[in-house]
C-alpha cells in the first residue's frame, strides 16, 4: 500500500516538475519571437518599445526561475 502511494506521489511530482519546466520556456519565447517587439511605439519614459520591453523580462524571468525553484524543491 506504501509502495502505490510513493509512486503515485513521484508520478504527480513529475507532472508538476514538466508543468514548471514549460514556464522557462515563456521568456524565451517572449524574447525569441522579435517581430513581436521591433517597433518604437508604445514609449515608456522616452524609451522605445524595444528595448523596455526586452528590459522588462529581466525582472519577469527572474521570479519565473525562483517559482520554478521553490515549487521544484517541494515536490
């Protein structure tokens, strides 16, 4: 009865673990795809879109790794 619990708690942890691996994906993808952002329009403070935007993920990607981290050490 142990044995089927263990296992069923690994295979769960294993989905949860592929589910946080594809939220790594999201600022590489958001980065990877350039036409989405190669344009001067909307301004932030007189910086163009371009380069706010790329800015803006430094922030983002960062709290995406530390969930991924903290969540994948609980499981």
């Amino acid at each position: 009865m142990t044995n089927t619990v263990a296992t069923k708690k690994i295979t769960s942890g294993r989905y949860i673990m592929k589910f946080l691996n594809l939220l790594l994906l999201l600022p590489f993808l958001g980065l990877l795809w350039t036409p989405l952002y190669d344009r001067y329009t909307p301004a932030l403070f007189g910086f163009p879109f371009f380069y706010w935007y790329q800015l803006a993920w430094v922030p983002v990607t960062s709290v995406i790794i530390w969930i991924v981290w903290k969540k994948g050490r609980d499981v």
